[in-house]
C-alpha cells in the first residue's frame, strides 16, 4: 500500500511559502521609525540584483522619513557591471546627500559607487580603485567592454563638478574628483602625475585619495563622519534585513540551487515510478517554487524562463498520460524544462552587454542543471532499491511485488485481439488509438503513417502493445 502525501498539507505549506517568499509579509526592521535624521543601510556583500533591491529600498524608505542624509556602509571587492550601474545612476539622482563610509574596501564596481556618492570617508587602511572590467574567470574583457567603464567612471567623477580657484587676479576651475583618476581605476595604460605610472591599474590608499580629492576625511566610525559634518545630534535608522530577505539570500546559493534541482528532477522521478499522485511529486513542486521564486525576485529569473518550464512538464505529463510510449512531446518536454531550470541561473541583464560571456553563462549553467539532474537520477535509483527499504520510509513507496505466478501482469493481454480489423481513431505516427468494437486501445503502426478514419488490422500483440497495418483488403 501506497501512503500517500496529504495535499491539504502541501496546499497549507505552499501558501506559508509563498506569502513569505514572493514578499506579500515583508518588512525591514529598523532601530526607529522617526521622521528626519540619517538613514544608514550596509554594502557588504557582492555588488547584483539583491543589492540593487537594497538601495532602491533604503532610499525610497529615506525619502519617505524625509532623512537629511543617506549614509553607505561600503566593504565591497566588487560585483556585476550592470547592478552597479543602476545603483551609481539611483545615487546620483537622488535628491537626498548621500555619504560613502568604505570600511576597508570599494573595490571594482564598488568603486564606481563610491565615486558617485557626494562624500567618501575612509578607514585607516581601505582601499578604492581596481575597476578593471573582468570576466568569471577575473581575466580583462576585450577593450570596447573597457571602453564603456572607462567612460562611466569619467562621467561619475566629472557629475560632482569643478571647484573655482581664485590666486589674486588669476582664477582657475579644478575637477573637485579628477577624471583622470577615475579612468586610471580602469585602464592600466592612463597614468596620473604623481600617483601612478601608465602599466598598473589604480588603487588608492586612504593618504593617497584625501590628496587628490577622492576622500573628505579618514575616520573610524560611522559616529565620525556624523560628528564631522555636525549631525552628532541626529537620530539613525538603519536598514535590516528581514528574516524572509535572508532566506531569499540563502536559497540563491549555487550549492544549495544544486540540491533543488536534484529534489526537482528526483521528484518528477519517483512519482513516475509509483501510482497516483503524492508525497515524491509534492517534493518537487515545493523544490521548485523554492528554486524559482527567489530567483525571480532578485530579477535574474524571468517569467518566460517560468513559462518554459512549466510547458515542459506538461508536455512530459500528454506524453504520460495521453500518449502512448515516449516520443516527441515527452523529449521536448524534458529539454524544455531543464532549459527553463537553466536559464533561470542566468542574470538576465548579461545580455545587455555582451552575447559572448551570455552564451557562456548559459553554458555555465547547462552544465550545472545536467550533472546535477544525472546526480539526481543516480541517487533516486539508488535509494529506490536501498534506502526505502527501511521500515520508516517504506510508508512512501510501493512495497507489494506483484508476481506474475500469482496472477499479476503490467497490462492486460489482448492477444485474442490478433487479426481483428478496427478503425483508427487518431494519427497514427506511429503510435495513435484505434476503435474496435466501440472500444479504443492504444496501437502502434508497423509500417508507416495511417491517417484518422482509416481501416486498420491487428497483426500481432507484444510486449503488452497492440501492433497494426492499414487494412489493404478494404481500400
């Protein structure tokens, strides 16, 4: 006997999943709600899509409170090109000051973020520069992707204006942040007259960046910089993350997206190999709306890549359910929905810039979906000859064997139905439905196409499949 999942369970975990996960009960904690004061939020992790929702959070929440000062607490080697982008372009529109405090690093497109802010403070021993663009592998990408960071990091610095210098008579306009500076960040070939040669690329030390304007002030804390500005005073409210924006964080994990696809695909497994549906197919539906729901959040999934997925399990379930043997709609099902799996790993901004290192992520992510789908496979078959046989498990699984000297067989023996003549109900190509005598049966063609409505005659039965030729006699 099969013991079989409850769906009123599954129906209750799936709704606590969702609300949680597609962000219908999230809220960010803060240490006060009170309107004005400095609002302060961290950039301690990789610059991509989450961080991205984080900024654009934090400054819509400071605007709201009607902050004086938004506050980045930056330690950040660097991230996506594309995120940084849209981070340094929200910053500079911002009608609210915004101050960077580099604990330690703003390195590569933290350093396109931090140049964007209005002030930079640093700690004794940070760091800011290194803005090669890289790829995967931390190799530099050809030079017109170099290009376009060079020209970004120019226009950042060059957004914060000159300074008027006046010496007696004579006035002169300065770059308050040299953009020159900005591009040697980038391009090792650029050298700055007292600061660097033109074969390495810049990275400034704090000394390094308060003389050539890149840096207000070193300080320790984050109490410095509101002590500096005369905003000691001034209430702080920080952005936290809430508990369901750390599971989000989480589940993004390669090793553990790894490990749902293997639920997925080991699922989908399992429920074929019992009857009715249950605790293996309910599995896979939790494992991936565990799998697609952050990633569609963050923004790197899409809703087609959803869709792709979706069209392939139900082309996988007619060719089950519907059709008989396994041909074309089961195949395009499975390359459908382990390309859907695929594609949902992949950023989906890469394209923006670069087919090459697209097509490349997309191979990336192929490989991973494949070897863990054969993993998945492996292990299913394993644990379906060795690990359900334990008494606890056992409820999951069919147990009974069937034997055939006791009288069971896997399908009914219409042998008796050899040389009777029917018509056919379907295409058969080669496998369609065939009426004989007001019933219908599953057939296969053995010698080409037979259309819908054409006679047909049952030449032999095999392997519990009826096989059948156009009745030539009557046409």
């Amino acid at each position: 006997m099969t013991c079989k999942f409850s769906f009123s369970k599954l129906a209750a975990v799936l709704l606590f999943v969702s609300l949680n996960v597609f962000g219908l009960n999230r809220h960010h904690a803060v240490e006060t709600e009170q309107r004005g004061g400095v609002y302060v939020f961290d950039m301690m992790d990789e610059i991509g899509p989450a961080m991205w929702r984080t900024t654009m959070q934090s400054l819509r929440k400071a605007m709201e409170m009607k902050a004086e000062l938004i506050l980045i607490h930056m330690n950040t080697y660097g991230g996506l090109l594309d995120a940084a982008d849209s981070i340094r372009t929200k910053i500079l529109t911002c009608p609210i000051p915004v101050y960077v405090f580099v604990d330690n690093n703003a390195i590569s497109a933290g350093a396109l973020i931090a140049i964007s802010a209005d002030k930079i403070y640093m700690r004794e021993g940070a760091s800011i520069g290194a803005a090669t663009v890289v790829n995967q592998t931390g190799e530099a990408v050809p030079d017109k992707y170099q290009s376009f960071m060079r020209s970004m990091m120019r226009a950042t610095a060059e957004s914060h204006g000159k300074d008027t210098i006046v010496y007696g008579k004579d006035t002169t306009y300065r770059w308050r942040r040299d953009p020159q500076i900005a591009e040697a960040m980038v391009d090792p070939s650029v050298s700055v007259k007292g600061l660097i040669d033109s074969t390495k690329v810049l990275t400034m030390t704090v000394d390094e960046a308060i003389r050539h304007g890149y840096c207000e002030g070193k300080v320790a804390d984050i109490e410095d910089i509101l002590a500096v500005n005369g905003m000691s005073d001034r209430q702080v409210t920080r952005y936290v993350l809430s508990p369901t924006e750390k599971i989000i964080h989480f589940l993004i994990n390669p090793i553990l997206q790894s490990i749902l696809i293997m639920l997925i695909i080991g699922g989908i497994y399992f429920e074929l190999q019992t009857p009715g549906i249950g605790f293996a197919l309910g599995v896979s539906v939790l494992a991936a709306l565990l799998y697609f729901a952050p990633l569609f959040i963050e923004g790197i999934a899409n809703h087609w890549e959803l869709a792709l997925f979706l069209v392939g399990l139900l082309l996988i379930g007619i060719e089950i359910f519907a059709l008989p043997g396994f041909g074309v709609a089961g195949i395009s099902g499975i390359i459908l929905m382990l390309f859907g799996i695929s594609l949902a790993m992949v950023d989906n901004i890469v394209f923006k810039w670069d087919w090459t290192y697209g097509l490349l992520s997309i191979f990336k992510s192929v490989c991973i979906v494949l070897l863990s789908s054969v993993g998945a496979l492996a292990l299913s078959i394993w644990a379906g000859r060795y690990f359900f046989k334990s008494r606890t498990l056992s409820r999951f699984m069919l147990q009974a064997e069937q034997k055939s000297s006791e009288g069971y067989v896997s399908f009914d023996d219409w042998s008796s139905l050899t040389g009777s003549v029917g018509i056919a109900r379907s295409i058969l190509h080669p496998a369609g439905k065939i009426e004989i005598n007001g019933k219908l049966y599953d057939a296969i063609s053995e010698r080409g196409y037979i259309n819908a409505g054409q006679q047909v005659k049952i030449i032999r039965f095999e392997t519990g499949q009826l096989y059948v030729t156009a009745n030539s006699e009557n046409m």
